[in-house]
C-alpha cells in the first residue's frame, strides 16, 4: 500500500513516527490497524462469548500490541518477508486457536509468491487469496460454515475484483471493507458447524460469528487508514 499515517498516541497504542524501509508502508498500515483493535477488545470478547470461549478480543488486543513492537523491525524487511515475520510473531506471542490460525494465514501470504513489482491492489489481492485459502484448509472450513472465513473470502474476492478492473487502492479497501461486513452479517444466520459453535449452535444462532466481525474490524481500519493518507 502506498498510503501513509497511524493513529495513537502512547508507546502501547502505537506511534506516528515515521518509519524508513523498504517496507514502510506496510509497517506503517499494520500499526494502524493494530491500534484500532485494541479499542474492540471488550466488544469481541462479548461477541465470542455468545458460543465461544469469550477471550478472542483478549487474543486480538495481545496480538495488535505484539504488532505494533513489532513495527520498525516490518519496515525494514522486503514486503512478503514483513508479512511472514508478523505470522511468526502472533504464533509466538498469541497462540490461542484463532491466533494461531491467523499466524498461518500471513505466513502462508508472505509465501505465496506476490511479483513484488505488480501494483499494490494486485499484491494485496495474492496476499488475500493465500491467506483465506490458509484459514480453509487448516481451519477445515468452507463458506457458509459461519467462520472467519465467511468475511475474509468476500474481502479478498472483492480486492481480487478491484485488481481486475485496475481499481486503486481506495476503491478496493473501500469494497473489501463493504463485503466483509456483508459476509459477517450473513453468519448471524448460518447454522455453526466446527469448533465450540458447533455443539452449541443453538446459542450461536442470531449472532455474528466473532471471528468475522474481527476479519470486519480488520478490513474497516484499513480502509479508514487508505482514506486518511
């Protein structure tokens, strides 16, 4: 991404020093979304609660501060090396199941081959593909099983479609964002297969699964970010 910004204002919640590398942008991204997590800690943790065990804003907050110190070592490495180091840093840092399945999806990213020379929408959009084919295959799940996945594969079509048409990168955090909602608002009425949800999906019925209201949260702050630059 080109854009540039991040918002917080204590060492915790990240700073707006500018940072210098080859993967700047990047870094300076990863330190704004992760700042806007933390402030869904609380609502998360409900959500989860509703079928789940409660803690994924817990995992989400630990997860975006473990980012943000990670910020200046991301700016300095090339773009497929800054996402796979902030795999390896969520595997090491919040290894709970959903942690863990999000740790793989950036490696699997970072992995994926992206020309480095193609134009951000179109890497961002092979970084997506990667990563929601990471969640389905080790998570199990497919579309319409009312999991993260449910936001993520609309989000990464939706960027898949703005390269195709050459959109730029506003258009398509704007899209991604649109369609993850729509993916996440869709889950409230799908019936819970895997997972806890799973033998409790009589409770989760009418509720958001919470880990696509987070892949939701995720795209919305990006978008916001793109806007602002």
């Amino acid at each position: 991404m080109t854009h540039h910004g991040a918002s917080g204002s204590s060492p915790a919640r990240g700073s707006d020093a500018p940072l210098e590398g080859p993967s700047a942008a990047f870094a300076s991204l990863i330190r704004s979304v992760a700042t806007d997590l933390l402030d869904a800690r609380d609502a998360l943790n409900r959500l989860d609660a509703v079928a789940g065990d409660g803690d994924l804003g817990l995992t989400v907050s630990t997860a975006a501060r473990a980012l943000i110190e990670l910020v200046p070592t991301l700016a300095g490495l090339e773009e497929a090396d800054a996402i796979r180091r902030c795999g390896t840093e969520l595997a090491r840092r919040a290894p709970s199941t959903g942690g863990t399945l999000i740790a793989f999806a950036f490696m699997a990213a970072g992995r994926a081959g992206v020309d480095r020379t193609a134009p951000s929408v179109a890497r961002a959009a092979g970084y997506l593909d990667a990563a929601a084919q990471s969640i389905a295959e080790r998570g199990r799940v497919a579309p319409g099983d009312r999991t993260m996945l449910d936001a993520l594969g609309p989000a990464a079509q939706a960027v898949r479609a703005a390269a195709d048409a050459n959109d730029d990168v506003l258009a398509a955090t704007s899209a991604a964002a649109r369609a993850a909602d729509e993916g996440a608002r869709a889950t409230a009425s799908m019936a819970a297969k895997v997972g806890r949800a799973g033998w409790l999906a009589e409770r989760a019925a009418g509720s958001e699964d919470a880990g696509a209201r987070l892949v939701t949260l995720v795209a919305a702050a990006a978008a916001k970010y793109v806007a602002s630059g």
